[in-house]
C-alpha cells in the first residue's frame, strides 16, 4: 500500500500553488458574468470528486459560453444524464477544456452535430471531429449554458484538464472566484483504530463538541486515549455571492506541533475517483447525511490528494500521563483559514463500549472473491468489492434478496444472478432487478438475460427482487393533435412516463422520415424543434415509438398540417 500512496503522490507532485509550470494567465472565464460558485473542484460528491468548477447562471439558461482559450473541439458528448450537452476544446499547450450541461452549441457547432444525429438517427451521440476541423478562438461563442443531463439546476459546469485527462483546479490557472470568508466546520469525529485502541473508555467512534472561539477557531472537548486514533471532519467552504456549501481546498494536521497529514484539492484522476467512499465516513453519510473525511489514510486508499503524511495521519498514542494538541487547519484557494484544536490525555482506562464484531455465516475479505447462493440467487462479490472485511448480512424471504443495509462502501460492483426457468419464454424478456424501497415500490437496477439466468450488477447493499414489467410506456402529446395546424407552432412536445423498468428508447418518423427528439429526462419531455426543416409538406403523418428498458414498446400517430 506504501508503494501504491508513494507512487501517487510521484506522479501528481507534493504542492499545491507552486506548480510553476501552470500557465496562469491563458485561460479566461468562459461566461461574460462574474464567477459564482454552486459548485467547487474536488468537492465531495455520492460517489466521487467533483471535477470542476460550478458556475452559477443567474437562474437563467442560454447564457453564451465562450472557449476559455484557443484551441480545437476534439469531442462532443450528448447524453440523457451525465453532462448532458458537452463540448471538449483541446489547446496547444496540451490542456483541455470541458463545459458541460449545455442547452445548445454555437450556430457551426450545432449544424455539425445535428448533421450526425441526423445521420445516425440518434439523439444521445459522441462525436471526435478531425484534428482541425472545428477550430475556435479565445472568447468565441462556443455554446450557450443549460440544464442538460444530471444536472439540478441551470449552471454552467467547467473544467481544465491535463494531457493525461486528468482534471485539475481551474483555479490554479488564475480563474478569479472572490472568497473573503472562512470555511465552516460542523461535525468532529475521533476514531478508535486499533485492538486496544480506546477513546473515553469506548472503542466507538465519538463525535466531539466543538466550541467556536473569539478568533474564529474551534477547540474541541478534550478526550482521553490510548493507543492508535485518527480524526474525522466535516467541512465546507462558502465563496462570496452565494449560500452554497462548496468543497475544501486544502486540510493540513498536526500533533504537538509536527505535520502529520495533509490533503490538497489541486488534481486527481478518474480512475481515483471512487475511492471518496474509502475516504468519508460512509457509514455516517448513509444515516446522518453529512460527510465526515477521515484525516488518516486507510488500507486500500491510494488517493494522491493525501500530499503528505506521517504514519497516514495516524496518531498512537502510548506515554500514559502525558498531554498533546492535535490540530487541523482547513484552508479555502483564498487562503482563508480556520483552525480546529482537539486537547489530548494519555490514559489506559478500563474499557466500558467494546468493539464487538457481530459474526455471521457470510465472512468477505476484500483480498479474496465470495460467491454463495440464496434461494434462487447466486450473489458473486469480486476481489477488491470491498476495501475492508467484513461479515455481512445475507438472506433471502419471499423472493426478495437481503444483501444488508447500505452502510458498508462497495468498491466494485457486486453481480446477482437469478434463475428465470421458471418463467414462460416470453414473460423472461420483460423481467428485471430491481432494488426494494419504501412502502415494497421496486427500482429498476437494470438486468440482462443470459440463457435462463437473469444478470444484475450493483454497488450498493439493500434489497432486491425481480420484477415483472409488462406495461407499456405512456405517450401524452403536449401540443398536437389529429388535424391540427402547427404553423405557429416551433416545436413538437411529447411527455414520456414509465412507472416500472424506465424510458430506454424513442424514435419519430414524419412522413417516414427520421426527426431528431431530443429528451429531458427530468422533465419527462421529447421536443422536436421544426428549424430542423424535415417537414417539406402541408399534411404531415407522425409516428412516435418509445420503449422501455425491458422492451415494451408504445405507438402514438397523428396527422397534423403545417405550411409549408
């Protein structure tokens, strides 16, 4: 694992601020509006960093985006969820640019697009145009901002990344965000790490009462311990302009005055990314909804944004009767701090809250693979599924597979196996697993059938269950009807529902020819925009198809007239 961290931190460097070789004056704001943040680099997120910055759009939508320098677009992305609409604008000095959840592209770079989702007969498409072929200049339009994708609000999502496509701190190229306030801090854990570890005679996990001090500092309630300990955090930092709370730049430890671990928001790559379940308090997240970042360095964790540590961050505390400070520093790019000081007594008590390891029949180590079987499941977990072992809770009742409670962090996923022979031919295509929620409604989770074994995979422990989905998709024209003239109108809205497995496909012809919908998920809507210029004729004939995830399929057809 040391040879794993080291290697890390060789490759990604030690420093943050002091990266001599980053250009910090060739990048530019992409908006013609100052920089609000909704969303910071390397903040927290479900299951990952995040990877840029989130620029506020005054609540708008189809604010011009302009390339934040020269360069060429190497990549276009459209997709339902995800970044939706997003443009990658590759420079000479070998970084590149991405701006995502866009409505449209400039006037050149949407005819291009449009020409192949036309030629593809598809909406959601990736295109790599030719080296060359779409140049653009610093401030030209490029695109107009959005809501497309997962998005939750219009904002213009930006990144820059290195030649590796690694991404990086935009911040770090000289992209102003005013920030004149210090980061808040609402949450302090302590854990217990070792077998005769002990904090407050528990070998629990303690949450820490924090008092915030006249000069803005916290100090934490002392605690007595023993043996190895480490410190958890929950953070946030609010820039000016705003009341979101935005990631951490940078949290530096020390114990009686030597550095001991410090974590710097600069860079990561993708393939790391998952690891955030490794670094927050996962078990926490799930139940109180907060983000608690462990200050140590766990088995399984290579993260490169531990720069520097000293025995990972862990504290081993052994001298009985003596008395340390441990501190943390977290620090926004501005540079505005606020410290958090945790008084130390060394002292072996009696242990009254042992750790107690409940034992069950299901033991998983994450150096090995498992596989057992349950009813008509067969549950298969990988090597490396999870990052510590454990002994987990396993059943199945009445059809429905317990895999536990979603406490426990998944690293890679897990695959359910599901023995369909006893389902007729064709009641086995439109089966599925499904995750179990409130009041027994069933999630798609996704499934595809191998033979007659229906195959899930997923990364989270609940429970699960097969479903039967027989019921097509529900078509509701907004704005058309049989007869109806659409001359006024400059666009075709369709609302899409699906109550079980969820929307898969589409497809609209008009006189049997391909129209392009596009679809907002979040709005169950497809819109067609006539600009597209399909329509030659007064008379129109319209057929909209859309599918559902375990084929059901739905027809809707109208005749609508439109000058020409």
């Amino acid at each position: 694992m040391r040879t794993i961290i080291y290697a890390f931190v060789l490759a990604f460097g030690l420093t943050g601020h002091a990266q001599n070789d980053i250009p910090t004056d060739y990048f530019k704001n992409p908006l013609d509006i100052p920089i609000v943040l909704a969303g910071d680099f390397g903040e927290l997120r479900g299951g990952h960093f995040h990877s840029g910055l989130d620029i506020k759009t005054q609540h708008r939508e189809g604010l011009p985006v302009h390339a934040s320098a020269t360069g060429t677009v190497t990549r276009i992305k459209i997709q339902r969820y995800g970044y939706g609409k997003a443009l990658y604008v590759q420079h000479p000095n070998g970084y590149t640019t991405v701006y995502a959840h866009l409505s449209r592209f400039s006037p050149d770079i949407e005819a291009y697009v449009k020409a192949q989702q036309y030629a593809q007969e598809t909406y959601a498409i990736e295109l790599f145009p030719k080296p060359g072929e779409l140049q653009v200049t610093q401030d030209e339009l490029i695109a107009y901002s959005g809501n497309t994708g997962g998005s939750t609000a219009a904002h213009l999502h930006f990144e820059i990344r290195d030649a590796s496509q690694r991404p990086m701190n935009p911040m770090l190229f000289g992209i102003e965000v005013p920030d004149s306030r210090n980061p808040l801090v609402s949450d302090l854990m302590v854990y217990p790490l070792g077998d005769s570890s002990q904090v407050n005679q528990s070998q629990y996990r303690q949450e820490l009462r924090i008092t915030k001090q006249p000069d803005g500092s916290f100090m934490s309630e002392k605690i007595d311990a023993y043996g190895p300990i480490g410190f958890g955090i929950a953070t946030v930092d609010m820039q000016d302009g705003a009341r979101n709370k935005n990631g951490i730049y940078k949290i530096e430890t020390s114990f009686n005055g030597n550095k001991n671990l410090e974590v710097l928001m600069d860079k990561f790559s993708f393939a790391e990314t998952n690891y955030v379940k490794r670094m927050i308090d996962y078990g926490y997240y799930e139940s109180k909804r907060k983000r608690v970042q462990k200050l140590f360095i766990e088995p399984n964790n290579p993260l490169s944004i531990f720069t520097q540590q000293t025995n990972k961050g862990i504290i081993d505390l052994k001298d009985e009767g003596t008395s340390y400070v441990y501190n943390m520093v977290i620090s926004d790019f501005k540079g505005n701090k606020t410290s958090v000081l945790v008084p130390i007594s060394v002292k072996k008590q009696e242990i009254l809250a042992p750790r107690e390891v409940k034992k069950t029949n299901y033991y998983v180590n994450p150096n090995e693979a498992f596989n057992t079987k349950l009813g008509k499941y067969s549950v298969y977990f990988p090597k490396g599924a999870f990052f510590d072992e454990h002994y987990l809770d396993l059943s199945e009742k009445d059809n429905v597979l317990h895999l536990g409670e979603d406490m426990i962090p998944v690293a890679r996923n897990i695959s359910i196996r599901y023995d369909v022979s006893g389902y007729s031919p064709e009641d086995r295509e439109h089966l599925y697993i499904g995750s179990v929620g409130y009041n027994d409604d069933v999630y798609y989770t996704g499934a595809y059938l191998d033979g007659s074994t229906l195959i899930a995979r997923t990364k989270t422990l609940r429970d699960y269950t097969v479903a039967l989905d027989d019921t097509p998709p529900e078509i509701d024209p907004v704005d058309v009807k049989e007869g109806k003239w659409m001359s006024n109108f400059d666009t075709l809205k369709f609302k899409i529902t699906d109550t079980q497995s969820g929307i898969n496909d589409f497809r609209a012809t008009i006189n049997g020819k391909f129209v392009l919908m596009e679809y907002e998920y979040k709005d169950d809507m497809l819109t067609y925009y006539f600009a597209d210029d399909v329509i030659q004729e007064t008379q129109n004939d319209l057929k909209l198809i859309v599918t559902d995830n375990v084929g059901n399929s739905a027809t809707f057809t109208t005749t609508f007239f439109r000058k020409k």
